[in-house]
C-alpha cells in the first residue's frame, strides 16, 4: 500500500504497541521514511466490521484485523 499511497504516517490502535506485528510493521514504515502513531485501543469497535460497511466485504477478505 505504501508504494501507492507514500503516507508518512499509519496509525493503528494502541493494543499493537510493543507486539511483534506493531514492531514488524514500525521496522517496515521506518525503512520507507513513515512513522507509526498508536491512539488508544477502543473496546467494542470492530475495524473489520467498519471496513466492511463502509468499503463492502470484498475489501477485508484476507486482511489482519486491528
């Protein structure tokens, strides 16, 4: 996605904070010049179940839930 897009920053919830996916994923931005915000995790919201309402199911076949 990086490579489209050339974001400087993704930010993702805080519950991958110190998690070996959040460390790969700040490794990985960090090689490309973007950086990682984590904001607080919130309880009881699915970015899965947002994803689909908002862009339809195809789009989140396959992907990680945050």
């Amino acid at each position: 996605m990086w490579e489209i897009l050339k974001f400087d920053i993704i930010v993702k919830g805080n519950d991958w904070e110190g998690t070996p996916k959040g460390e790969f994923l700040e490794r990985s931005m960090a090689e490309v010049g973007a950086r990682v915000v984590y904001l607080p995790y919130t309880e009881h919201v699915s970015s899965s179940l947002l994803r689909s309402k908002r862009f339809g199911a195809a789009t989140t076949a396959g992907t990680a839930s945050s």
